[in-house]
C-alpha cells in the first residue's frame, strides 16, 4: 500500500523532529520540549529536501507550508502541544518523547502519597531505561497466496488442515499477500498440531505489523478441521490470554470475524460453525444478569455489551429484556438489528460452562481464579469432566 503524499510527509517530518529530540532522550532528559520555531525549521528543512519536492507538486498533496505539516502531525496524533518552561509560548514533543516522559516519570502511588503533592515523592515505576532510536520498518507483504500454499503444504500432512489454510487464503483481495513472518509462525504452529509435537512459538513484531494473523490463521484453520474431524467434541481447543482487557475485546472482534471466514468451509462438510466465547470481569453470569452486570448499561427493555460489536454495521449490541424472558441467548444490535447467538459467540458463563466455545479469550487473572473452580475449570481442560485439554494458548 503506497503512502499519499501528506502521509509520507507527516513521516518524513516526523522522523526529523524524533532524531532532534533523540539527542536529549538518549542522555535521559525528558522533560526537554520543542518550541514552535524549533518545529518549523526542521520541518522547513524537511519540506526543501529534494525528495520532496515532487510530493509537494503532487496535486493531492495539500502540504505547502511548515505549519501546514506541523497542524498535519497534531491531527495524526503524532504531535503534542504540551506546557513548557515560559507560560503563552507553545512547546512540543512528538508521540516518540512524549512516550519516553510519561514512562519515565509515572509513579506508583501508595496511600501514605494522597493529597496536595506528596505523590511527588512516590518512587518511579521505571527504575531506568536505556533509549536506542532506530528507523521505522514495515514488514512486506510479498507472499502471496500460492507462496504461503507452497510453504504450508511441505510443512502439513492432513488434507482438510491444507484446505482449511487455502480456503482462508482465497478470501484475501487479488493482489494482497502476507509477511514472511507471518507465513514462518503459520507453518511453524501449524506443524507442531499438525504432527502432535508440543512447542512454544514466540512471534514478535511492530504494532500493526500483523501478529495477530500469524497466531490466528493456523489456529482457526485448525479448529475448522476439528469442528469437521471431530462433529459433536465441545472444548476450549485454544486459549488466547490477555493481559489486559483493552486488548483482549479489541481482538475479540477482530478474531470473531476471521471465525466467520470458515463457516462455508465447515458448512459444506456438515460441522458447525467456529464459537468464541469471551470470560472476563464483565461477563455475566446468566443474559438476566446482563442486566446488573458492572460494564454494562441496563435499561427497562435491554441491556448494552461492553465488549463486543456489531460485526455488520458496528453498532452497539444488546441483551434485550423480551429474549431473556423467551431464553433466547443472542445479542441484538441496536442499529440495523442484526444478532449474534450464542452458538456464534459464547457471552454469558452459564453458556459457556454447559458448552465450552472452541477459542475462549480470557485473561490472565480469569485463568488463575477458574482453575480450581470446580463449575468451570473444565473449561479450560482441568477436572473430572473435562474432555480435552486446550492445544494452543
Ligand atoms: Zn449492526
């Protein structure tokens, strides 16, 4: 995907005002701020560049001044306007230092910290930290689909496993592809289910770089050849554990839709469609309890879920007051009506407990305390009546 010209800009103009700030973080001052004239010359600089000067003749570049770049950058989210040493003049620090500060200065507040400004005295959360500044990179998307089916054919003996992975990867656009990262974690966890060898795979990569896919693809392939090998099985076949609870409805929604993806697939082989079921602080415990639960919004007719979306139209979604009184355990957007039962999506624990979904998000916290809870620990593979134990986490 190629940059437009204001964005390749913003980047250039960015990576000039980092590599100013640098000079001070790497000695650990923080605090340090830009000010606006400081700004506007480097990235004047920036806009004189010879490289540049095309972008700039680019009718869709709207670009022509330095302030022009630096109102860009606040709009981007990459710069602040931030307090400095001399109240009326504006300072700046770019999201790169503005990060190292915020890091470098938070603290962890005890109760002997509360009131006026004793929290100035609280110990660090960081203790140090060493700054090393490197040039931005974007992992290439240059492995199309007959590449990765090359690749993932050598490494999987089962057929329907081969399949599965193809019928994903013929949903992708025409001439999009994926990271050889990604095609490397693939083949490597899909390997170690394909043959039963049990390994650890660690995938690292920048935010957004797509290390979501490379854990997803092979495990939601595999479930879909499950589903079909195994019609009437219901267990947690994979974990997927957070640390947070941000991240893990931002990948819920994300991962419910790659689920979708399978369902032809699984369908014309007569097995059901993949079920996620999510388990965290705001899971309630029956769809009448929605109506109670911290996190959600409860009015006389509905409830409204805090952590999942409309896959249609990305709406609000909801318990309604009339399904819980017919048992009908789904989730109703708000906006254009569609639903989402429960044999799509687990949301309730009393669900989840009777049928365990295939992939369960969860966090770490939930995984300590329900394992010696003895009306879900087979959820998660332990105990008398569980049946199997989760293959992937
Ligand atoms: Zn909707």
């Amino acid at each position: 995907m190629a940059l437009t010209p204001d964005l390749l800009l913003a980047e250039r103009g960015l990576d000039e005002l980092e590599q100013i700030e640098a000079r001070a973080l790497v000695w650990g001052l923080v605090d340090n701020a830009l000010d606006t004239s400081e700004v506007d010359d480097a990235l004047r600089h920036v806009l004189a560049e010879e490289r540049n000067l095309e972008l700039r003749r680019d009718p869709a570049c709207s670009i022509a001044t330095p302030r022009d770049l630096r109102e860009h950058l606040v709009g981007l989210g990459m710069l602040f306007e931030v307090p400095g040493p001399t109240a009326g003049d504006a300072f700046w620090r770019t999201r790169m230092a503005e990060g190292v500060r915020l890091i470098a200065r938070l603290r962890q507040l005890f109760p002997q910290h509360a009131g006026d400004a004793r929290w100035a005295s609280a110990p660090t959360l960081v203790a140090d930290y060493r700054f090393l500044r490197r040039a931005r990179r974007y992992p290439e998307r240059d492995q199309d689909r007959h590449a990765v089916m090359a690749v993932i054919s050598a490494a999987v003996k089962n057929p329907d496993l081969q399949s599965a992975v193809s019928h994903w990867l013929q949903q992708l656009p025409p001439n999009a592809g994926m990271s050889r990262f990604q095609v490397d974690a693939a083949e490597r966890i899909l390997r170690g289910l394909d043959d039963g060898t049990r390994t650890g795979t660690l995938v690292s990569a920048g935010t957004g770089s797509g290390k979501t896919l490379a854990f997803y693809l092979p495990a939601l392939a595999w479930l879909a050849q499950r589903r079909v090998a195994t019609p009437n099985a219901r267990a947690v076949r994979v974990l997927a554990l957070y640390p947070r609870n941000e991240l893990l409805k931002d990948q819920l929604a994300e991962v419910y839709e790659q689920c979708r993806k399978f369902d032809d697939w699984i369908g014309e082989r007569g097995g059901s469609a993949l079920r996620v079921g999510v388990l965290y602080g705001e899971t309630p415990r029956f769809m009448k309890s929605a109506f109670k639960q911290p996190g959600w919004r409860a009015s006389a007719t509905e409830s409204v879920c805090p952590f999942f979306s409309c896959p249609g139209c990305g709406g609000e979604m909801s318990v309604r007051a009339e399904d819980v009184d017919r048992e009908v355990e789904r989730l109703v957007c708000r906006t254009c009506g569609e639903s989402v039962p429960s044999d799509r999506l687990a949301f309730t624990r009393k669900a989840m407990s009777e049928n365990p979904p295939d992939i369960l998000f969860t966090s770490v916290e939930m995984l300590n305390r329900h394992l010696s809870n003895p009306d879900m620990r087979h959820v998660f593979g332990v105990g008398p009546i569980a049946t199997e134990r989760p293959a992937l986490s």
